[in-house]
C-alpha cells in the first residue's frame, strides 16, 4: 500500500510529524474478507466514496523523542 503510505506522509509532514509504523493496511475488500468491518469503517468508507482523495486514519499514536 506504498499508496496511501505516501497519501499519509504527505499529510503528517504538514504538520511536521513522520511515520515510524503502518498497521494493517489493506483495501476495503480485504477487510471485508477477513470480516473486520465495523459499522465505523463502513461509515468512514462511504465518506471516501464522495472524495477519491480521502483517507483513513485509524489509531494514531504519537512519541517523544530521546533529545
């Protein structure tokens, strides 16, 4: 899904943030498949049906560096 990694990137870049780890990424249909497809995903899934350019955020877990 090296995709949506760079969608995401791009995104938190903006807000001066990087990604350490992507969890579970895959498409709607192989959620579906694997039967984790909650009413909150299907929610959100409809939203990214009106915006091609949406994406999903799941948990997003933010760490304070050492320095």
């Amino acid at each position: 899904m090296a995709g949506y990694e760079a969608k995401v990137a791009e995104v938190m870049g903006f807000y001066g943030l990087f990604i350490v780890e992507l969890d579970e990424v895959m498409p709607f249909a192989a959620a579906e498949e694997k039967g984790i497809v909650t009413d909150e995903l299907l929610e959100q899934f409809a939203d990214t049906v009106q915006n091609e350019k949406f994406c999903i955020y799941g948990t997003l877990h933010s760490y304070r560096t050492d320095n």
